[in-house]
C-alpha cells in the first residue's frame, strides 16, 4: 500500500470507527431513532446502525487494496474483530463506561486498530482445504474419484485417518449448541467417533487459496463451491449424455432426495455439513457456519459404481476434464468458457421454475457455444450452425438440425425473452429438454476435443470459431 492510499484509508476508517461507535454504549446512552437494541457485552448496547460496520468496511477500505478478494461476510468478521480490540483497549483505561465509545476513542487505539486490521486479514490469507459431507454423492465399489478440483472419497477408516484430531460436531440448532457450551459438553467429536456417526458417507475435499477468518462464508467457501457445483454439473452432464448415446445406454443410477413431510415436498432429507481445515490449527477441523437451504444443492443423489465410472471416464473424457479444471491458467479462455457455462447448467438444474431453468440453459449454451459471428450472421445462425456441426455428419442432417434448432429451440429463447412467456406446453417440455441435451453434446465435444482449439500453445475462442467456420466451408 502507498503512502498517499494509506493517508486516505487511515481518515476514512477514522470516520468510520467514530460514526459507528456512537452507536456502542449504554442503553440510556445511545439515540434509539427507533431501532432495535442488541447487548453487546458488559452492559453495553449498539443498535442496528452498528450492523453495517462490516459493509461500510469493504466499501470504504478493503476494496481499495483487496479488489473484491475480501467478501461482506469476512469483511463482517473483521470489523466485529477490529471493534472488539478497540473497544478492550478503552476497557483498559475507563473503568465504567458512561457514554457511548465514540467518547472514549483515541487516535492511538483507532490508529493501532487501523493496523492491527490489515494484519489479521493478512495473516488469514492461505490455502485452505474444505469438506463438504455429503449424500447427494454415493460411491459403491470405489474408494475414490477425482473429479475436476475436487477428490470424492469414501468416508472410511483410512480416509478419517487422515482427518485433524478434533472435529467440531454438527448441532441441530443453535439452542442445542448453546446449551452444549453451557453444559460444558464436549463440543467436538474424535475421527473414530466421526465415523461412528457418517460411516458409507461421502466426502468431497477441495483446496482453494483466500482470506478467511473464522467459519464464515468467506470467497474461500464462495471458491469451494463453485468448485463443488462444477462436479456436480460434470455428472449431471456424464448422466444425459450416458443415457442418450445411440445404441447404447449407460444408465447413472440416481434417487430424488425429496420427500413429502406433512404435505410439505422437502428435500432436505439429510443436511450437507461443511468443514475447513487450516494449517495454523493442525489439530481441529472446523464446520462453516452455513446451511443447506442457503448454498442451494441439487435434490438428487448420483450413485457411481466401477462400471459407471469407467463408462464416465471413456465417453465422457473425464481425464481431459481434470486436466482442463485442474490447469485453467494453461487452457485460459476455453476454461473460461467452460467454467462459466457450468456455472450456469448448475442454475438450471437446481432451479424449480421451468422457464428460470430455461434462461439458464440457453445463458449456458451461448457462453460455451458462441464465437462472437460476424456482422453478416446472427448469434442464432452461429448457435445452430456449431451444434448441428458437432452433432450430425451429413449436409442433409446438419441442414435439418439447424433448421429444427431455429424453429424450436430458438423460438423459444426468443419467446420467453422477448414476449415473456412461461415454458407451460408439451412442446415447451420437450424443447426444453432438447436444450439441455444441446449443452450436454456441446461441453462433452469441447472437452473430447480440446486439443482442436489450441494455437500457437493458447487456447482461445478465436480457434474454436476458426474450426466452425472451415466446418462450414466442407
């Protein structure tokens, strides 16, 4: 940081602490402007102005030097962190707190604070390793399978092993936590007694770097589940394309985890508990303050076998994937692409409402299969003239499928873009299932094909237009 950003920042985080620190203090103290009160600790109050410390820190500070690397929910963190330390400090010197803490305040302690700040977000900065415990994954027969950035393993003896000493159990709710720490209850559970409880469970293990001070939902939690919804969306793909290859089907056994409770469809059978390991605490593993409604998981649960798996790895090229997801700096924009257009297949999949799912797919389909066409062409010209060429052979076909393509399924874009219309028919249905299978064919023939795309040791969107448009000219 420069010395001029620095003068900058230390003023405006000046401002901040005082302008929110009139909101800390006794209840007689603080002008309620009719808001609700929150204790704070030893009889001091804030009220709700309080609560957008965190945003206001980002904002004002940590986006001028992190660049968006630093979410609102550690941003959060931080200032319920940097306004516990000032706030000791002036517990140091006053003995009873008369006045709100603005009164208080000192350039020292805000000064001290100012530093003390950027280094305790610093100081989280690391590779982090996340788990997700999951049932929406089986493993029958395999021990484990890496799939993109993520390694799916069995919950088992040699697994838990592997695992810090102490796991932090997962409460049913928070009253049951509190009463645990009231009890004096051990809070954490042993990797035999982990098992006990999740044995035939899944784990899927994925390390990302970040900043990341306790269990919220940092970008690190952010980073882990996209990385987790690209595996997702991969099997769902591998599922389609399996089961509707010509001449043979190779069917992905899947369950729907819904059920009906008291006339309620839930599907919230078993609830996916997060965990993250940091290298600083070798010995705990921690859970991340989440839950399963808020991260939006898919309903369903994918079985893999050895004969699945094998049938995953030879049709649906699932080396060049890992490859691809494990090396995206090497493979640049066609990562880019893909990612992205994962991205938002994983939105359509976990999505109720037919016609959202079908925003989705056609977004997942333009991201994967567009190549900017030129002026004389339009983006439907370009869309089905790419997907009739990787999924038919002759001119004849190819010339009906861009056709079929136009009439139905671009239709239908333009008619729930364009006039608002709700997927309702029977037609509406099957379209919207032909588009899905269009974005399946197209992400499993970028991936088999990757070594198409590159030029000149990069990998680029301007090859993959280059190859549709020689296709063309045969």
């Amino acid at each position: 940081m420069n010395v001029k950003l620095e003068k900058v920042l230390r003023k405006i985080f000046k401002a901040l602490i005082i302008n929110i620190f009139k909101n800390i203090g006794p209840l007689s103290k603080i002008n309620p402007k009719k808001l609700q009160f929150y204790e704070f600790e030893n009889g001091l109050y804030f009220n709700e102005v309080y609560l957008s410390g965190g945003v206001l820190l980002k904002e004002l500070v940590l986006d001028k030097i992190y660049k968006n690397e630093v979410n609102e929910s550690t941003s959060y963190e931080l200032f319920q962190y940097i306004a516990k330390t000032i706030y000791d400090k002036i517990k140091s010197r006053i003995g009873v707190i008369e006045d709100t803490l603005n009164t208080y305040l000192e350039d020292e302690e805000i000064d001290c604070a100012f530093s003390e700040m950027f280094k305790k977000l610093d100081d989280s900065y690391g590779e982090y390793t996340l788990y997700l415990l999951t049932n929406l994954i089986s493993l029958r027969d395999i021990e484990t399978v890496d799939i993109g950035k993520a390694k799916v393993k069995n919950l088992n003896e040699t697994v838990v092993k592997k695992l810090p000493e102490n796991i932090e159990q997962s409460f049913k709710s928070v009253f049951y936590e509190a009463w645990v720490e009231m009890a004096h209850i051990n809070k954490y559970l042993s990797p035999t007694q982990f098992l006990e409880e999740f044995k035939g469970r899944v784990i899927l293990e994925i390390s990302v770097e970040g900043y990341h001070l306790n269990n919220e939902m940092s970008k690190v939690f952010e980073k882990f589940l996209r990385e987790y919804k690209h595996v997702f969306s991969y099997l769902s793909v591998c599922k389609d394309f399996l089961g509707n290859v010509n001449l043979n089907s190779y069917i992905i056994e899947t369950e729907d985890m819904g059920t009906y409770e008291d006339g309620v469809y839930s599907f919230n059978k078993v609830p996916q508990i997060f965990y993250i390991y940091n290298e600083n605490q070798p010995k705990l593993l921690k859970r991340i303050n989440t839950e399963f409604q808020k991260v939006k998981l898919p309903k369903i649960l994918i079985k893999i076998d050895k004969d699945s798996l094998e049938n995953i790895k030879k049709r649906c090229c699932l080396d060049n994937f890992n490859e691809i997801l494990q090396n995206q700096t090497k493979y640049d924009e066609i990562s880019e692409k893909i990612t992205r257009s994962m991205d938002w297949f994983y939105k359509g999949i976990i999505e109720e409402d037919r016609t959202n799912e079908a925003i989705a797919l056609f977004i997942s389909l333009e991201i994967l299969m567009s190549t900017k066409p030129d002026r004389y062409s339009s983006l439907s010209d370009e869309l089905a003239e790419n997907l009739a060429i990787i999924t038919q052979s002759g001119v004849e076909d190819r010339y009906q499928a861009k056709k079929d393509f136009k009439k139905n399924i671009y239709q239908l874009r333009n008619n729930i873009m364009h006039r608002g219309t709700k997927i309702s028919t029977p037609a509406d249905f099957r379209n919207l299932k032909t588009l899905r299978n269009c974005i399946v064919w197209s992400l499993r023939w970028i991936i088999k094909n990757i070594e198409i795309l590159k030029d000149d040791g990069k990998y680029t969107t301007e090859k993959l237009k280059e190859y549709f448009e020689k296709q063309k000219l045969k």
